[in-house]
C-alpha cells in the first residue's frame, strides 16, 4: 500500500525525474521513500522536531502512513514506544494536516523537475552526513539546483556570512577570505543575500572555487531577486539548495531556520560584518550549539556594522578572525594551539579551551563546560600545570598568560 493509494506508476512518474544523475533506477520501495522524504519537505515547516523524531523512529514512509491514515494517539504511541512522543505528535498534527494533501506533494515533485531540481535525501551518496548532526531538526531531504555532487565539497569548507547592509570594509575583507580560501582548495557557503554573502559567493567563483548556497525558500525563483544571475551561476557551477520545496516563499522564520542548515554544512563559520541584530548572529549561535568551529572578523569600534563581530568575541568565544590563514586554522582544528609546546590529549585541549585568563573557574564549571567527568578535569589540570598552562587560582584555575 502507498500513501494516499496512488497509482505506482504514477508514484514512480513523479520521483524518477527528481534523481539525482546517476543514481540507480529505485525499485518501489525506493520509490515510496523518495515521495515520503519529499511530503516531509511540504508538510512540516522547516526544522520541526516532531517530524524529525517520527521520521528517525519509524521511518519516513512508515510515518506518513500513519498521518495519511489519521492514526489515533494509542496508535502513534503504541508505533513510537511512548506516550510522550505521541502526544507531541497529537499537538503537531493540527499545523501539519492543513497541508497533508496527496496533489500538493506531487505538485512539489513536479515543478522541482519542471526547474531541473534533485531530491537528495539520506539514501544518496551525496548526503552531506554533517546535517545529521542536527538530530530530529535535520531536513527530511534537500531540493538542489545544479550538481549535488557539488555537496561533498562542504566537508572541507567555511562559511562566510555577514551583514546585507555591509559596508566597503565587509566586502573587501570577504572577498580577501573568500578568494583565500578558494586558492588553497576550501569550498565556500553562504546564504544568497544582499552584502556579505553575495561577496562571497562572488569573490569565490572568480577565484575559481566553489561555493554553495542555502536559500530560505524554494528553488523555483531564487531570492533575493536582484541576485537571480549570480545564484543561477553558483548553481551552474556547483549548488543551489533548500529544505522547502517550489512554491515556498522566504519568510524571516525560514531565514532563521535556514540559517542552521549553512552552519551544520559548514566545517566552520565565520561572521565577517554584522550588526547587533543581524541575522548571522543566528548562524553563529546554531555553529556554537552544533560544536563548529566559530570566527568573527573584527571591525572597528565605531562602526555599528561590527558589533555583532564583536560580542561574538567577546561573550562567545569566537576566534578572531584577520586572515584565511585563521579560517584554515578553525577548519583544520588548530586554532589556539601552541605551536611550541603542542603534544596536548584531546582532554587537556578541552579543559584549556575552557579555562579563562583572567576569572578562576572551578572543577565543576570546567565539567559543565567541557562535558567532562569531574575526576578527567582534575587529572588535565594537573597535566596543564606541570606544562605551564594552567595554575591554580584561590578556588579556581586559570590559563596561564606565559
């Protein structure tokens, strides 16, 4: 049985032209989970974690069975193995019913490949397996304009965003990064929009590198529209991608969920020029959430366009950006490290990271901290003093200044 009771044929009509090149002809089961992996691209908003959580639990067919269905909550509980879950799900189903239509999902299929748009989904190999790191908020699929092989390139990439209203100084130090970091073979993302990140795709693709862009709506018409020619060159180049399907429009809850997407693709972000209230700061704090290493290009102190940079160096730990030289460094893991001592276990490297210089912290904060055992802190801290790096500071421990 398929969901709805569409016709097979008809199923397999509408996802065969939204393959990826090259991928093998589906057989119905294939079939039957491309077009539930689409529905859960329409039916939810973007980043629902309900959603995440039936698709990881009981799969994405199985799932969309059970709504098409209208399963009662003893059934989405007795499938879920708790009570818990399900009634989640009974809140979720008044904002997902509205959209749960059988023509809506193939209409999705059928204007994604009228604009030459590839369903990519966990099935394919060029699933960036870093959006799985977002749990039950990873996408369901990805609608993709161009090569979807262009995707691998994020696994050694960096993403630059920044301001719309960026000034002359932003754009310059982009298109420094940029280019930089296309000369040494990095892959650069960024959002599509007006300012930095325009810069950046520019600034990449005339370097000779790649660069991919996430957009907050669907791929049918690009946005903003000012930046149609130079999204449709990144896609001719490489990618264009997007969680929602055609027909979606960017609205600011799909740019602030979107923004999780550019950090979790990205091996690192860094904010070149933002505002106290910009929208890069939203990306920043989904790349800190995830783990990803963190940048901010300093501005200065007058301008109001590098606020943002600046509280993210201040309050959040962001790396200090000044040259691509820095942005390797957050890629490749070595940013903070002390070229003459090196040597340190991943655990001391924690505990370093979470010491502070000036404020003493004690044992306990550093494992709230760090995610570390009590007993693994108090045995780096040791290590760090006989090496200098770390002393002991009334009730606490600092990092040591020499």
């Amino acid at each position: 049985m398929t969901p709805f009771r569409i016709d097979a044929a008809r199923l397999r009509a509408a996802v065969v032209p939204t393959l990826p090149d090259g991928a093998a002809e589906p057989d119905d089961a294939d079939v039957l989970e491309r077009f539930a992996a689409a529905a859960w691209t329409v039916v939810p908003e973007p980043g629902d974690g309900v959603a995440g959580i039936v698709r990881e639990r009981l799969g994405q067919a199985r799932s969309l069975q059970l709504l098409v269905d209208g399963a009662t909550a003893a059934e989405w509980a007795r499938e879920l193995g708790d009570r818990e879950s399900a009634r989640a799900v009974a809140l979720a189903l008044p904002r997902w019913q509205p959209r749960l239509a059988a023509e809506r999902i193939l209409g999705a299929l059928a204007h994604g490949a009228a604009f030459g748009q590839r369903l990519v989904t966990r099935a394919d190999a060029h699933w960036p397996q870093a959006l799985d790191d977002l749990g039950p908020h990873a996408p369901a699929a990805l609608w993709v304009r161009g090569d979807p092989a262009a995707l691998s390139a994020c696994e050694r990439s960096a993403a630059l965003v920044g301001s719309r209203a960026s000034s002359g100084y932003g754009e310059l130090v982009t298109g420094q990064l940029a280019s930089g970091l296309a000369g040494r073979g990095y892959a650069v993302v960024s959002g599509g929009a007006y300012g930095i990140d325009g810069t950046a795709h520019r600034a990449t693709m005339a370097a000779g590198g790649t660069t991919l862009a996430v957009l907050a709506g669907g791929l049918d018409r690009f946005y903003p529209a000012g930046h149609d020619e130079l999204l449709q060159r990144v896609a001719d180049t490489a990618c264009v991608v997007a969680e929602s399907p055609s027909g979606v429009p960017p609205t600011r809850w799909r740019f602030l969920a979107r923004n999780r997407l550019i950090a979790a693709l990205a091996s690192a972000t860094v904010v070149v020029e933002a505002g106290s209230r910009s929208g890069s700061i939203n990306t920043a704090g989904h790349a800190a959430a995830l783990g990803r290493p963190l940048g901010a290009v300093p501005g200065p102190v007058t301008s109001g366009s590098s606020t943002g940079c600046h509280r993210l160096l201040r309050e959040y730990g962001a790396v200090a950006v000044e040259r691509v030289e820095h942005i390797i460094e957050l890629v490749e893991g070595t940013a903070g490290e002390d070229a003459p001592l090196g040597g340190e276990t991943a655990h001391e490297m924690r505990v370093l990271d979470a010491l502070s210089s000036r404020a003493p912290r004690a044992v306990d904060e550093l494992a709230i901290r760090t995610g570390m055992a009590p007993a693994d802190v108090i045995a780096s801290l040791a290590l760090l003093e006989l090496s200098g790096r770390a002393i002991e500071r009334g009730r606490g421990w600092v990092r040591s200044s020499s």
